[in-house]
C-alpha cells in the first residue's frame, strides 16, 4: 500500500482489520448507547404522561374515541388520494329504508362513513360480504362495485365524506341495478 506521501505502507493482516472493526464499533456503541437509552426513555415517558393528540386539546366533558384506524379499504386495497389542485369534500347523509338497497356503484375517490342508526350489509362485485352496524366506521371501497343493503327493520341512517375533486363525482352508478 503506498502511503500519502507516496512511501509505502504495510498491509495490514486481517487480524489488524478485524480488531480496528471491532474497536471502532465498541467506541461507536458506546457513544451512542446513552443518547438512543435517553431518547427511548423521552419517549416512553412522552407517551405515559401526555393524553393523545387527538383529545388533548379538549376542555372537560369532552370525550374522544377512535372508531377506527386504517391504511387499508374494506376490501384491502391501500388508501389513496386523488392528486388535485381543486379538493372538494362533500359531506351528506344517506337514508335507507328496511329492505332498501344502494344499487350497484363504486366511488372514483375515498369515501368514509359512519352508520349513525340500523344495520348496512354491503355486497362488493367479488362476492365479498361486508357487515356494519350502527356506531362503526366504514372505509369504502375504491373503484370497486358494491351494493349496500338494508337488512334490518329500523332505517339505516349514515354519515358520508367524500374527499373528492371538483369536476369528479362522488358516486358511478352501474348501467344497469343488477350486479356485473
């Protein structure tokens, strides 16, 4: 090996490398094991002693629960959403009488719900069958036919959020009310 000023160097064995890599990862380890012990602890006492984000700005009174957390749809898919300049979020409620069905459609962005009363039973275009009830959260499918129906004998009453675009519709109904 020649040396920076242009000598020559020994090589050294593989027991010299071995020892300076085992050397320098004891120096590295025990630099670092301090400060990755003090951050875990920050951590871990950050998370005992502060409420969740989500309710902490509350006064009293005032209770917050997660119905539910995801990253997926109903049927798997990974959430996605639309890349746009123009968001548009609608929000409505939807009504469906006992026996009542949506007929069949899919949705071109994500949609969210909330089943505020009664029993939804939602068919997807492979067979799949989806259940909710009142006081769950629904993550709707994504550019996937379904049919939601009322299977029980009170009125389905939901909470719907679309996070769409301007100019995309929320809802593409099926050309005809029969499945695919």
């Amino acid at each position: 090996m020649i040396s920076r000023d242009g000598g020559l160097k020994a090589v050294p064995g593989p027991d010299q490398v071995n020892y300076f890599l085992t050397r320098e990862k004891q120096i590295m380890t025990s630099l670092f094991t301090p400060i990755i012990r003090t951050a875990c602890l920050c951590l871990i006492v950050q998370s005992v002693m502060m409420p969740p984000a989500f309710a902490a700005d509350y006064s009293s009174g005032v209770t917050a629960k997660v119905l539910q957390k995801t990253t997926v749809t109903g049927n798997g898919q990974k959430i996605t959403y639309p890349l746009t300049d123009k968001a548009e979020v609608t929000v409505m409620t939807v009504d469906l009488a006992p026996g009542a069905e949506t007929g069949w459609h899919k949705h071109p962005i994500p949609v969210y719900a909330y089943v505020i009363s009664g029993n939804l039973s939602v068919v997807l275009e492979d067979g799949k069958r989806l259940s909710f009830r009142a006081g769950e959260a629904i993550i709707e499918v994504v550019n996937t036919l379904h049919n939601g129906k009322n299977t029980g004998t009170e009125p389905v009453k939901l909470a719907v959020f679309y996070l769409g675009a301007e100019g995309t519709p929320n809802v593409i109904k099926h050309k005809s009310l029969e499945k695919p």
